[in-house]
C-alpha cells in the first residue's frame, strides 16, 4: 500500500470542447503535513489539475483522461463523487459561490447533511471544525454578513466537517484583503501541521510563501517545469512570471539589463493647466439605506495626472466611493462636481464622456456578438458619428493590443483578454479618466503587470484611479493613495507619505510587502518607490 | 448566494409566531380561495386578512417601502387600465350599465376615441384591486417574514422531496442574488452611456436593445449556477436520503392556521360550487343606469 494520501501518475486530460490537453503527463505525491504550493500563469492548469484530483474530472468535465489519481491507494476513477468527498476537499476561488448555507452553522453542516449522518454527529463535527479554525464566535450568524476573510474560513470549515485526509484550495486569496489572506493563510498553514496534505493553487506566490510551504510546483501550458523546495523556484522561474518576494527579484534581476522606465500618463502633462481639478468630492455622505450611512464626509479632488491607488479592507466602501464619481450614486449629503458639473444634475451617459468606470468583472458588460461591436456600444450611445466610431474602436483596439481579435466574440475570449476588452471599450468612449474596479483580480502576475504598464501608458488618459488590494501596485504605478476604511478617507497622499506607517498598514488590514520595505529602506537614495527590477539597478 | 432577503426576527410578528410550514400552507390556502371569487362582498373578508397580517407583521414602513410602493403602483395601474379599456372584464359579465360616455371631439381614420364608465367596469376594477392587492400583501411579507435559513425545511416539511426542497430554497435565494447582478450589469452599461428609459422603436427592435442588459445577466446566471452546482456535488448532494438540521416542531396555534386555512379554502371552493362568489355589481346600482 503506498504510504501517500495521495499520488498523481502521469495524469493528462483535453476537455471534450477544446483542443489540445489542458494538462499533459503530470505525476507527484502529495505528503500528510505538508502545504504544496501550486503555481503558474493563468491557463496552465492548475485548476484542471485540482478538478481530475476532487473527481469534477470526468464527472461534471467531459474529455479525454490518461493517467491515475490514486488516494489512499484507491483510484478516484471508480470512486463516487461522495466517496472522494469525504477524502478529498475541495475549497473554491470565490466563497460567495461556494457558500450555499444562510447560516455559518447551516453550511458547516452542508455536507455532513448530504451523507445523511445523525445530527449530533452532524453537531459534533461542525463544533470541531469551526473551534479548529477559532470561528466558533460565528455559528450562528448569517453569512452573507461575514466578511471577506471570515467566508473563505466559513468555506474552510464546511470541508473540513467532512474530515478530509487532502485540502484543495484553488486561489482561495483571489478576492481577499491582505489581512484577510494572510488569516486564511495561517489557518492552511495550521491544518497541514494537524497532518492535512495541502494542495495550494495560487497567484500570489510571495504571501504563500510567508507560511513555509514545504514544496512547491511550477505549472507552464499544461506541464509541471518545476517541482521542490520554495528556495529553488526562484532559480527556476523568470522573476516576471512569478511574483516572488522582493529580495530574490533584486537578487536575480541584477544579472539582466535594467527595466525599460515607462512613461506615465503622456496625455496629462501636455496640458498647460497641469493643477486643473478634473472631478471633486465636497463633503459627500451616501447610505443604501436611510439610517445607515456607509460613506461619511468625503472630501477629495482628483487633478490631472493623478494617478491613484485606492486601498482598504473588503466592504470598507471603496466601490460605492467610485460610484459617486460616474454618478451611479448620488451623494445624501454633499456634492461630486465632474468636470465641472454636480453629478445630481446630470445623466450618467454624460458623465460617461468625460470619466470611464471598468467595472471589476468583464461578464457583467460584455454581449455583443463581436469584439468591434462591443467597442462601438458606448461611442454609439453618446451619438458619435459613424467614422468616428470606427476610428475610436480600432484606437482603441490597437491600444490594448487586440486588433487581430476585432471580430472575435469577446465571450469566447480569455478572462484576461476579456478585461482588455472591457478597458478597450472605455478607451473608445474617449473619456479622460480612467476608474478601474479591482483590474488586476484573477489574472496572473505577468498578465497583470503587462497590463498596467500598457494601460499608464496609454496617451487618451488625463487621470486614473484604481482600486486595490495590492500594496505593490498602489505603490510601484501611483502617484498618490488613499487608504478607506469604514466609509471614510483615512489617508490621502504620496505612496511614501501613506504606506510608510505600518501601523496604520495593520489598522486597514493591509500587510506590508517586502517591496514596500525595501523602497521605504531606500527612498532616500531613490526619492520614489519603483518596482524590484528597478530597484537592482540603483 | 450571497445576497440576503430583507428577513430579520421581529418581535411580536404576528407572521413570525407561526412555524413557517404553517403559514406557507395557510398562504396558499388563503391564495386559492381569494382567487376563486370575483364578488367584493366575498373578497373583502380576506382584504381585511391581508391588512390585519400587514398590520401586525412587524415589518417597518421604510423597509418595504420600495417594494410596496411598487407593487401598489402595479396594482393600481393595471386596475384603471381594466376601468378604462373595460378589457379581461367582460369575460365575467355580460352587460353593461353605462354611467357616463366621453367622446373624442375628433377622429382618427373614421375612429372617434370614447371612453365608456358602466357601472360594470367601475366594480370590476374595484374586485380586481381588492384581490390582487389582497394577495400581493401577503405575498410580499413573505420574505421579510420567513428565516431563509428555513426555507429547505419547510418545503421538505410539506411533503417535497430532499432535492425538491433544495432547490426550492436556493432559487428562493437566488432571486435576490439574480437582482444584484442585473444591477451591476445595469450599472455597467450605464456607465457606457445606455440608457434604458430611452429605448424606442418597435416591439423586436426594443427586445434587442436590452441585450446588453440581458445577454451579460444570463451568461452570469449561467456561470453561478455552474459554481454552485460544483460546490454542491464536492459535498456529496443528492447522493441519497439527507439529514435537515433544523427542526420544525407543529405548536396548536399552528394546527390551529393550517385548520382556518383549509377551512377558507373548503369553504369557498363549496361556495363556488353552489354558484356564489363570482362577479357582483348592486342591483339598485345597475337600476339606476
């Protein structure tokens, strides 16, 4: 009998719809006690790896599968998916999808529920879980009140109840704060130490790496590239793909010739009112509900060339602060004057004109039947004439690098691809500022970084304003952040002058970086903060 | 599903006294009988219900104000449409009383446009606003009233089965999530300058114009209901017989709704039966016209 929970055998699988395999001959074995951490870009797959492991492969997935999966010896292949279940756990990316219970009690208990067990039993085993991941204190509230961090514990503690011998998590921080992350990161660490087999997936390598994970893999198209201890990974991978912790980037990145600068917002300064305020938060106060105020007197100007970062916690009021500025909120008390013009008294469709919102989830605008028409929709809307249409969309096009794909169907195209899109279909309205809600959740490093170079650099902008949960990306693209917190503006200046307290870091449940220290170390010396690759050169 | 109905426990709800297995049957008890009359005089007994539920529900005005106004304004406006047109009507009388006529004082293509007020119509529309508003009241405490957290329970406690009840409980609960997406999407497309109160043209030109709202809610429904159906089979649902972990226990005053409610409903089926109960306009009235 093998002495390993689990063991992956030269495990492939194409799903049925697709071509070319989604993973191709992966073998390795997973430990009792030991936290595996699986990387790589998005694509690679990580999550068709964790599917054929929970058995969703070939269950819910169709295609073609060659290898085996063997847990505690048996293979899954003739398993039931509720014999898996109960050895295998499976934690997905977004608990909001994941929860199905009303109460915290309610679905701890799911699964034991399903295998129609006795309802001490069912009792029993949802108090141990939820005392083993010190969450007791939340039995019996709703979960729709739980915060970020405390509904992936929730979905921890569903799968735990169940008792199983392998965790699978994939990207469980995807939509977390830093403190949140680092909490569900410690509860990993606490479960692998209680002799659990954790499976990691992750994009955010360098958080994972602060629980000493014992291995770690490194997917690339659908094959393992690397397979060992965390130290070695950095001598393996390109420090752009990887988020890796700064240090090591320095360390590495010293060989090659230093990063090209990149220009930031070249549209802005060519204006000769450089201090010109673009849009104004006057005291601005808002409630969804008459006695509950979530945003309290806010008071801001945004000029041209700011580009801003927008930290805090999850539900701290950071999108509904955004909101105001396009005008899909009204202020209860105070004024947002855009351009101008109090947003009371004008429509959302002109405000449009002047300030584009990409929302945090390319699904919820894209629907037309081609990449060209969904650019053409918001020119169309505000009655631009038709060759002026067609040139703002292959502008824009050209800008996010998506020409060849004018007349594809952009639902069929990548996630990452897809939010290119939707930024493309601001870019064609030719508005001035940009407002971006989370961009870079759910692509990967590399993906991302890409991104928010070619973005900053794009001449159409005169202002940006992005919210964040990375303290990297606030402080190595922005001139200026704001921290939120409780619907109210904590704190408003120079990534220095903002991210330099570590206190008050911890007191927005944001976690310093090793970057953030490293250009805080030496700002003397560089007068601003720059990315590790820059840093190497200094 | 992560959206929540406007449920919170209310002290001294009359609604929330009840185990919610009991007021769902009395509610649908109390939702055939109602339709099974058009007579006003038959009607306002379960207005009068329907009020007293309202009344006592513990609901605060400003928290189904939105909701209430809304439906109130579909209530009303579907009734004048009936008062004016005279439309759905006439399938339950057959003559008309005429009080008054208005005649256009111009034509269009032969077309003199007239509005018509009978002694018929007015009463329709008042039997009409008494039933639906009747049942539109106690349809919408129904979720700021029952715990979500209960819904499984209750359908399983009415005889549906394990997977019947489940899914009865998540589409419960579906719908708010549902709401807030469409939401968002409409926020989005706003946010590119659409402008749904100012779609114009014909009937299939308007379906199409809201596509952007739709086509993106859809493949969003779509894509949830995929994670949720995951989620569900990663923990072994459906696999057979499930344990429910809350309890539901019957008090009298449960027995005691469930009995009035079959009453009402057995007594207005026999009512019907017997040919009482469907549309009635006063004598006296239709004498003097």
């Amino acid at each position: 009998m093998t002495p390993f929970p689990l063991v992956v055998d030269n495990l492939s699988f194409r799903y049925r719809d697709r071509q070319g395999a989604a993973i191709h001959n992966i073998s390795f074995e997973a430990k009792p006690g030991e936290v595996l951490l699986i990387a790589g870009a998005s694509g690679c797959g990580k999550t068709t790896l964790i599917r054929c492991i929970n058995g969703l492969i070939p269950r819910s997935y169709k295609g073609d599968m060659s290898g085996e999966v063997l847990v505690f010896g048996g293979n899954v292949k003739s398993w039931k998916l509720s014999q898996i279940s109960q050895k295998v756990g499976t934690v997905l990316q977004d608990p909001e999808r994941q929860i199905l219970g009303t109460k915290v009690l309610n679905e701890a208990a799911f699964g034991l529920e399903n295998l129609g067990m006795a309802r001490e039993e069912i009792f029993q085993r949802v108090d141990e879980a939820l005392n083993f991941l010190k969450i007791t204190h939340l039995r019996n509230r709703e979960t729709f009140s739980l915060s970020g961090g405390e509904k992936q514990k929730v979905a921890l503690a569903g799968v735990l109840a169940m008792r199983p011998s392998i965790l699978l998590l994939d990207e469980p921080l995807a939509s977390l704060d830093p403190a949140s992350a680092q909490d569900t990161l410690d509860a990993v660490r606490m479960l692998a130490d209680q002799g659990l087999s954790v499976l990691l997936v992750e994009h955010r390598v360098e958080d994972v790496l602060r629980i000493n994970p014992e291995r770690v893999m490194f997917m690339s198209e659908g094959q393992v590239r690397y397979l060992g201890d965390a130290a070695g990974l950095s001598k393996v991978v390109d420090y752009r793909e990887v988020k890796l912790p700064a240090e090591q980037i320095v360390e590495r990145a010293k060989l090659d010739p230093p990063p090209v600068a990149i220009q930031i917002l070249p549209g802005a300064t060519k204006s000769a009112s450089k201090d010109d305020a673009l849009v104004t938060f006057q005291d601005v106060a808002f409630g969804y509900e008459s006695e509950r105020e979530v945003l309290h007197g806010i008071n801001l100007t945004i000029n041209r060339g700011d580009v801003i970062a927008v930290l805090g916690p999850n539900g701290a009021g950071k999108t509904t602060f955004v909101k105001h500025a396009i005008g899909l909120l009204k202020p209860k008390s105070g004024s947002v004057i855009v351009d101008g013009r109090d947003t009371r008294e004008a429509s959302v469709a002109e405000i449009a004109s002047m300030l584009g919102y990409v929302f945090q989830s390319p699904s919820h605008m894209l629907f037309a039947p081609t990449v060209h028409d969904e650019l053409a929709f918001g020119p169309t809307n505000m009655k631009h004439a038709k060759d002026q249409i067609e040139l703002e969309v292959k502008e824009a096009l050209k800008m996010v690098n998506l020409s060849e794909k004018e007349n594809d169907p952009p639902l069929a195209l990548s996630f990452g691809q897809q939010k290119r899109v939707s930024i493309a279909a601001i870019l064609a309205m030719r508005s001035r500022i940009l407002v971006m809600d989370e961009p870079t959740a759910g692509q990967d490093y590399q993906n991302y970084m890409n991104f928010m170079d070619a973005i900053l650099q794009m001449p159409a902008f005169e202002a940006i304003l992005f919210i964040t949960h990375d303290v990297d990306l606030a402080a190595i693209y922005a001139n200026r952040v704001l921290i939120v917190n409780d619907g109210r503006l904590v704190a408003d200046g120079t990534p220095q002058e903002t991210l330099h307290d570590f206190d008050r870091l911890k007191a927005n449940r944001l976690v310093p970086t090793s970057l953030l220290a490293m250009n805080l170390k030496r700002f003397n010396e560089t007068g601003r903060f720059m990315r590790a690759e820059a840093l190497a050169h200094i | 599903m992560l959206v929540a109905w406007r449920y919170r426990k209310r002290e001294n709800s009359f609604i929330q006294s009840f185990d919610p297995r009991a007021w769902v049957i009395f509610y649908g008890c109390f939702l055939f009988a109602t339709l099974s009359f058009w007579d006003v005089r038959f009607l306002l007994p379960f207005f009068v219900i329907a009020v007293f539920v309202l009344l006592t529900s513990g609901v605060k005005w400003h928290e189904m104000r939105r909701a209430f106004l809304f439906i109130l304004g579909f209530v009303f406006f579907f009734a004048i449409l009936t008062f004016l047109t005279g439309r759905g009507g006439t399938e339950v009388y057959k003559q008309e009383h005429l009080i008054r006529e208005f005649r256009a004082s111009f034509s269009i293509l032969g077309w003199t446009p007239a509005l018509k007020i009978t002694v018929e119509r007015a009463f329709f529309a008042v039997s009409q606003l008494v039933r639906v508003f009747s049942i539109a009241v106690m349809t919408i405490l129904i979720p700021y009233s029952l715990d979500p957290a209960l819904y499984g329970i209750t359908f399983k406690g009415i005889g549906l089965p394990d997977k019947f009840a489940y899914a009865m409980d998540l589409t419960m609960r579906f719908i708010p999530t549902f709401g807030r997406d469409f939401q968002l999407t409409m926020d989005a497309q706003r946010a590119r300058g659409y402008e749904l109160d100012k779609i114009s043209g014909g009937i299939i030109q308007q379906v199409r114009k809201l596509g952007p709202i739709f086509v993106p809610v859809t493949i969003h429904a779509i894509i949830a209901s995929e994670d949720i159906i995951d989620a569900m089979d990663l923990r072994a649902f459906g696999i057979g017989p499930r344990t429910w972990l809350d309890v539901l226990t019957y008090q009298t005053r449960d027995r005691i709704l469930i009995a009035f409610g079959v009453l009402i409903l057995a007594a207005s089926l026999v009512v019907g039966i017997m040919g009482y109960g469907s549309f009635w306009v006063p004598e006296s009235l239709m004498k003097m016209f």
